[in-house]
C-alpha cells in the first residue's frame, strides 16, 4: 500500500512548512497536503486547513482505534465478532456480512483496508466499545490526541451525516499516525482478497487504493467519495530512505485524485534525498543512575533523524545534543532524557527526545543492600 519540527515520540507528528513546491505542480482539488514523514518536512499545502467532509478516509481514524485497542490487549486479530442488524444494513461500501454470524477481527480489519467496508466499521465499534457512538468518542478522543483541531467525527464510516469534517493536514497526522502500526502494514500491500462467509458465500474484495498496485513503492493508502466530499485520497510511498505521505480532498474524479497524488509523491522522490543524521539504533552515550541496581544506562535517539534537502544540495546541518547527567529511577523506556538538535544556520530544523529504551525499576530494599554488599571483596 500506499514537519521546523519537534517530535519527541511517535505518537504526535508536528507539521510545519518547508519549501514551496514548482508550479508544474498543478493541483486542482480543493485541498491538498504533502509531507516527508521521515524528516516531518511539509512540501505542499493548498487550503489543508479547510473544513470539508472526507468520506472513508475518516475510516483512517476507525483503524486507528481498533489498532490501538489490538495494542493494548483489548482485542486480537483472532476474536470472533458477531454482526448486529446495525451492522449488516451500513449501505455504501460493504463486506456484504451476514446478519447474526461471526467474523474474524482480521478478516474485517482486511475488508476495511482493502474495501472501504462499512458494515465491518460498525461490527467493529460494537465490538470494541458497546456501540458505534461510544466508538466514535474514541474516535475524537484520540484526535484531540493527535493535534486534530479542525476534526469532528460523527461515525465510524464516513457516510454523510450533518457535523462531520476534517481538513487535508489532519488528515495527514492521523494517516502518519496508523503507518506505524505492525497491524496496519500486515495487510497494506494486499490487492485483492476473497472474505469467506460462515455460510459458505465468498465475497471477493478488491483493493480500492489503485496505487498499491500500480505506483512503485506505494506501501499505503485509503481513498474516499461521496457527492459532498468529491474523490479523496491519503496514500503514502516509500523508497529507499523517502516516505512522502499525501492528501487529496475533493478532486473531480476518482482518475483526478490518482493523479494529483501519484504527482506530489513523485515531486519528492524527483527533486529530494534524505541524509539520515543519527539512528536510533546507535548509543549517543550514557548517563548515570539514582536509585537504580546498575550505575549507568546507554541513552539513544527516540527515532533516526533525518534532513530532507534537495537533491545536490551540499548544506551540512549541525547535531547538538543535550542529555541529563543523571537520572533518578524508576523510569520508562520512553521518558525523554534529554534532546538531539539538527541546526542550519543556526536554526533549528528538527529535534528528537532522547530515552533509554528499557524500563528501569527502583532499588528495592534488599536490591539496595545487594548492590552495597556487591561493592566489598572479602
């Protein structure tokens, strides 16, 4: 299938703008949006503030929730989820479920992704939150979460119902948002797909995303219409060290909306190349340690720090790196320790938390004792 900023986790992606793209880049929808997820660089925006319904694609934030109750241990991809009458009557884009029957979660997270499938929405949200209107609260809860202060959402599908909108750029964060879930890139690459009834019916189902099939290294996307929001489209691509992520609202025509991305993800990967300044694999040093069994931990980059230049750009940024001298136990693995710096100029362009990546206990008394017994020879 198919950002200066500051990101201290994943959870939140701050976008801010970067560089203006050409004028060959002609878009005609009424809002667009294009980002390098890597490095958080915005290369495109046309009216991505504007409030506009964006039918399926506010089935973004439906897989987000069902992804991040499968993380929390709520549900598993092997659950069995039986459809209500509520379900089984969605109109639009459907799985075709029967009435009363059950189905896999992952069978129906498989007929959202690759088939827009409303009936599979709201078997969903019943399942994991009791109704599709306490699902839709976690819908707008996480939004809040994510920075999405022009969203509202008022279902779980994306059919047209009074009060529902988004813009182009919150989009955006709630598709950067799913990219890192495992659960999401499981089934992103799947063009097409036979959903097996219990009763023995088979409902072939294809990929609505055209470009997982015929743009090179598309890895996501979800594509939306109705008459009010026009053809929509988030998708994202990936080569080598460039992700560019894009948002298409209310194009003409669904050849339109394929179009116009399949532009602003090739403008990246024809005008633009990634240096990947630290990884978050390699230790930037070590701190010490209060009230802990061990004196010192190894600290490391929350995630690779990358600068998105154009390509032959000869710049080189500068990295400044401020951590902790020491730290007092316990602490998670995630607890910022300390910042990572990329500067040009002297301005700053990007910035990463530091952490330690393990979860670090408190002494406990007898560890305390322990540890001072350890230090004697005898």
């Amino acid at each position: 299938m198919c950002l200066a900023v500051i990101v201290t986790s994943m959870l939140l992606l701050s976008f801010a703008g970067f560089a203006p793209a050409p004028a060959t880049l002609d878009i005609t929808a009424k809002s667009a949006f294009l980002v390098e997820v890597n490095s958080g660089k915005v290369l495109f925006q046309k009216n991505a503030d504007a409030k506009l319904p964006i039918a399926s694609m506010v089935k973004i934030m439906t897989l987000a929730v069902i992804y991040d109750a499968i993380d929390a241990g709520d549900i598993a991809l092997t659950d069995m989820v039986m459809v209500s009458q509520e379900a089984e009557s969605m109109g639009g884009s459907q799985a075709f479920l029967d009435f009363n029957a059950e189905y896999k979660v992952e069978d129906l997270i498989l007929s959202i992704v690759i088939a827009s499938a409303n009936d599979s929405c709201v078997a969903m949200a019943e399942h994991i939150a009791g109704s599709e209107s306490e699902f839709v609260n976690r819908m707008n809860a996480l939004a809040e979460k994510l920075g999405m202060t022009n969203t509202n959402f008022v279902n779980a599908t994306g059919l047209p119902a009074p009060g529902g909108y988004s813009t182009a750029a919150d989009v955006a964060k709630m598709y950067a948002y799913i990219m890192q879930k495992p659960t999401y890139n499981l089934f992103t690459a799947t063009w097409m797909y036979d959903l097996n009834h219990p009763s023995g019916r088979i409902t072939g189902l294809t990929n609505t995303n055209k470009h997982a099939r015929f743009f090179n290294g598309c890895d996501g996307g979800k594509t939306g219409f109705t008459q009010e929001a026009g053809h929509c489209i988030a998708v994202a691509s990936k080569r080598g060290d460039l992700r560019p992520l894009a948002v298409i609202v209310g194009a003409s025509d669904s050849k339109t909306r394929f179009a116009e991305s399949a532009d602003l993800m090739n403008h990246v990967f024809e005008s633009y190349q990634n240096k990947k300044i630290v990884s978050k694999d390699e230790a930037i040093g070590e701190i010490a340690l209060k009230g802990s069994a061990n004196d010192t931990v190894q600290v490391f980059p929350s995630r690779d720090l990358f600068d998105l230049v154009k390509k032959g750009d000869k710049t080189q940024p500068k990295v400044h790196v401020e951590i902790e001298k020491a730290v007092k136990a316990p602490i998670t693995a995630t607890d910022s320790v300390g910042t990572i710096s990329i500067t040009i100029e002297g301005k700053v362009i990007a910035e990463v938390a530091v952490v330690t990546g393990q979860d670090i206990d408190a002494l406990t008394y007898w560890g305390s004792v322990k540890k001072v017994v350890g230090k004697y020879k005898f």
